[in-house]
C-alpha cells in the first residue's frame, strides 16, 4: 500500500488542478433606459434638505437614564447580574 501511495497523491494533484472552462451563469445587462428620482434637495455639503430634525431627550429623561446605567455597572462589578450563552 505504501508503494501506490505515492501514485494516489499524483493522481489526485492531476485530477484537482485540471479545470473545466465553462460558460459564465450570468451575463452583463446594460440599463440604458434607468431613470433614478431624488428625493429632494441637498446642501452644498452633500447633506439632504428633507430630513427630520432631531429628537429631543429630557433632562428628566437624561437622569434616569444616567442612574439606571449606573445601578447596571454597579451589578456587573459586583457580579450580581451573571451574562450566559
């Protein structure tokens, strides 16, 4: 067995460089009847004109938001709150 070895391993070197040329799956596709639409109007930086302004976050909000991540860093340091899979 050990003598073919050496046969096997070219054989299998030979049959996996060997390529088949075959068509491609797809072909090119040339739109020459697109037409795009913006949506609106643009600054000179680029930055669309039609966009919502920002959200607004309360002090209120703000603060609770504050405590409640610093309750949650306070758990995780104490090792109260364990994460798993």
């Amino acid at each position: 067995m050990k003598k073919l070895l050496p046969f096997f391993i070219a054989l299998l070197m030979v049959s996996a460089c060997k390529k088949v040329q075959i068509l491609p799956v797809t072909v090119p596709v040339k739109f020459t009847a697109t037409t795009y639409q913006t949506l609106g109007n643009y600054d000179d930086a680029g930055k669309p004109l039609y966009l919502a302004t920002s959200d607004v976050i309360s002090s209120t909000n703000k603060l609770c938001l504050n405590i409640a991540f610093l309750i949650l860093n306070r758990m995780i340091a104490l090792r109260l709150i364990v994460f798993t899979r």
